[in-house]
C-alpha cells in the first residue's frame, strides 16, 4: 500500500481518532443489544436462533485505500458520509426466517433507525452471494455532543456465511482476477448452501410435527432426534463432497 499523502496523514490524526472512537462506541451499542436478545433467547426461551457473531472496525488505513479506490475526497466529513461499513457486525443463525426475525428484534428498538436494507438473499447477487445487509443508525452519548453512528449488520445462515467465506479466501489467493471455471464451482456451491438452508428448515418444521403429535416424549427427545438427523445429513455431504459430486 502506497504511503499517504501529507493530505491523508493529516487525516490519520485526531479528526480520524474522535471519529475511529465513535465508530467503536456505535459498534458497542449494537453489539450490546444483540447480546441482551442472546442471553434471552438462552435463558428464558426454548430456542436461540443466534449462532455466532462477529465483530469490526475498519483500520484507518483501510478506509483511506477504500475512499482512494472510490474517489472519496480524504476529509473525515467525506468519509462518514461516504463509507457507510466502518463498522460492521456479523450475526450467523442457524435457520433463513431466524435472519428476518432477528432483524426486526434489532430494527424495532426505539433508538435504533433503519437507513438502508439490502436482501440478497430475496435477491442474490449474481455471483449467487446470500446476506441480509441492513444499515442502521445508533445514538452514541459522548461528554459534549451525540452522535448518530453508522453500523451495517450482516444476517446469514451458517451456510451462507461459510460460501462467503470460501468466497473471500478465493478471491485474495487470486487477487480478483478468478478463472471463469472457479467462478462456476462457487456459484453452484452457492446453490448447493441455499439448497442446504431449505432442507434443514424443512428437518427442523418435521422435528417440530412429530413433538407437536407425541407429548409424551421425553424433553431431550425432540434435541436428540433433531441432532441425530441433522448428523446423517453433514455425513452424507461429506461422503458426497469425498466423492468429488
């Protein structure tokens, strides 16, 4: 990466660091209320539909390279107005209605405001990338002032996040230029993930019908059959992935 002109060493100073904090502290908020809905959904609900989440701050230096690749004017002004990912929040769950349904438990907070929302999973990007991105504003309470932060949450599957992953690894091995036959295997893995999504949801709607006709069961049994058939199905993309199909 090329050294930064006087112009954006000016901006890597305190201008970027008060920003860089902000950014940090909007963050903490949306992760704070992710974690509350988490903690809920463990210790007062029969079901959590989070996975995982994952969390950034884009570097100084990387938001610098990001605004020079899209002719951004280097002035804190134009940055955050201009580069809306500085802060990111990654949120895997296990099932696609969990993501729609996670989103509103988020967007419907009274400080939180809704400024963009992208659903690539009701349309997927061409390359077949799935995501729910949305972008929202948080009030942060500094000494003198508040401040309303920028964050993007991403929504996916565990399968969806492990294409995208498998995606990014590709593309910086080949640095963006990827050969024509690669691009093939990942759009039909990406079919295959969405194809992945629907079964298990239809495994877990089948699980929920047979606890639903047999109370008597025992409490661990609709865990252990849901586990003991989701176990039978990795198995056999495995033996299928072995086999090269």
């Amino acid at each position: 990466m090329p050294l930064p002109s006087p112009a954006e060493r000016r901006i890597l100073g305190q201008d970027m660091t008060r920003m860089m904090m902000a950014y940090r502290f909007g963050l903490d908020e949306i992760s704070t209320k992710i974690k509350i809905l988490r903690d809920e959904f463990t210790y007062v609900h029969e079901y959590n539909p989070i996975e995982h989440v994952s969390s950034r701050v884009k570097s100084p230096a990387s938001i610098i390279e990001k605004a020079k690749r899209r002719g951004i004017e280097p002035t804190v002004e134009a940055l955050r107005r201009e580069v809306r990912d500085i802060a990111g929040i990654r949120i895997t769950c296990s099932f696609v209605p969990d993501i729609y349904t996670v989103a509103d438990l988020i967007t419907n907070q009274q400080d939180v405001t809704v400024i963009e929302v992208r659903d690539y999973i009701k349309h997927p990007k061409p390359n077949g990338y799935q995501s729910l991105h949305v972008l929202v504003e948080v009030p942060v309470f500094l000494s003198d002032r508040v401040e309303s932060v920028p964050v993007e949450i991403q929504i996916r599957t565990v399968a969806m996040d492990f294409w995208a992953s498998l995606e990014h690894k590709i593309y910086y091995k080949f640095e963006k230029d990827v050969p024509g036959d690669v691009l093939a295997e990942l759009k039909e893995a990406a079919e295959t993930a969405a194809a992945l999504d629907r079964k298990m949801l239809r495994l877990r709607e089948q699980v929920r019908y047979i606890d639903a006709a047999t109370p008597s069961l025992p409490e661990h049994s609709s865990t252990l059959a849901e586990a003991t058939t989701l176990s039978k199905l990795f198995a056999g993309l495995l033996e299928e992935t072995s086999r090269g199909e």
